[in-house]
C-alpha cells in the first residue's frame, strides 16, 4: 500500500541570517548590560558602605580634635596660671629684698611709722631719738646694695608726750 499525503506540507520558516545575528547580539547585550548593572550594583553597595564608614571615622576623629582642643585650652590655662606663679616669686623677691634691707639697717633708736612701695619708689616715715641715729640710718640705706637714690625729704624735731625726737620722712629706689 502506497500512502499518498495530499496535505500541504509545512514549509520551515526560515529565518534569515541578520535577525538571527541581530537576536544574538540583542541577547548578548541583554545580558552584558544585567551583567554591568549587577557589578554596578555592587560597586555602589561597596562605596554606600566605604562612606558609611568614612563617616563614622569622621565623627571620631571630630571627638578626637574636641578632645585635643580642649586639652590645648587647658594646657594654656595650665601654661598662663604658671605664668602667674613665676612672676609672683619673681615679684616676692623685692618685698623680701625690702622689707630684710629696711629693717636689718635700722639702728636702736629709730622706728618706723610706715613704709610704702609705688613701682618701685619707697617712702618711709619714723622717728629717731637723736639726730646722728637718723642720718647713720641714712647712711646704712645708702651703703645697701639692693637700694638707690637714697633721700632723706624731712627731718624736723617734734615732741612725742614730752620727749625731744626727730620725725622724717625718706625715699629710695629697690634696684631691680
């Protein structure tokens, strides 16, 4: 038996080579640009997290210069209160100085009423029974190596209840 098939029979479509060509490098393309976009992806998770931390190294070492800040504010207090401190023992020295010179020259017979330092220039008052321990008192001041210009302003004889003495007043410079 001889079958004969009087259908029409299915031509196979053919597809030309440029759209096959053209639909591989579609697909290709596809897939290179998913490719990229997922590497991009990835490198943009990667910076978002390289900023992320950069951020938070940022902040610490803001707290660090806060930090280094005030310790530099601090360490200039420290600085200026020593400061302080030094020119006080510098400046302790001349009252020492004065106060061991003026009383140290004083003969018996003369006393002090007061004595008063202004920049420098010393200004005192006393008494003395006679006037030769005036002037040796004079004297002693001038022969002192830490006082100058040693100068005797007053000197007039007054009575204190009933006794003859000498009131004066004197002023020298502290040499520095």
């Amino acid at each position: 038996m001889i079958r004969i098939n009087l259908l029409p029979t299915k031509k196979a479509i053919k597809i030309p080579p440029v759209f096959s060509y053209g639909m591989a490098a579609a697909v290709i393309l596809v897939i290179v640009l998913l490719a990229s976009g997922v590497y991009l992806s990835n490198k943009v998770s990667g910076m978002q997290a390289d900023v992320k931390t950069k951020e938070k190294r940022l902040e610490e070492l803001k707290k660090a210069i806060l930090e280094i800040q005030n310790y530099e504010k601090y360490n200039q207090e420290v600085r200026e209160k020593t400061q302080i401190i030094e020119q006080l023992k510098r400046n302790q020295v001349v009252p020492l100085r004065l106060l061991d010179g003026v009383s140290e020259m004083l003969p018996n017979g003369v006393w002090l009423t007061s004595l008063t330092d202004k920049d420098g220039v010393v200004s005192i008052e006393g008494y003395a029974h006679t006037n030769y321990d005036l002037v040796g008192y004079v004297q002693n001041l001038k022969g002192a190596k830490y006082f100058t210009d040693v100068m005797l302003v007053e000197s007039r004889q007054t009575a204190i209840e009933s006794v003859s003495v000498y009131k004066f007043k004197l002023t020298f410079r502290i040499k520095g």
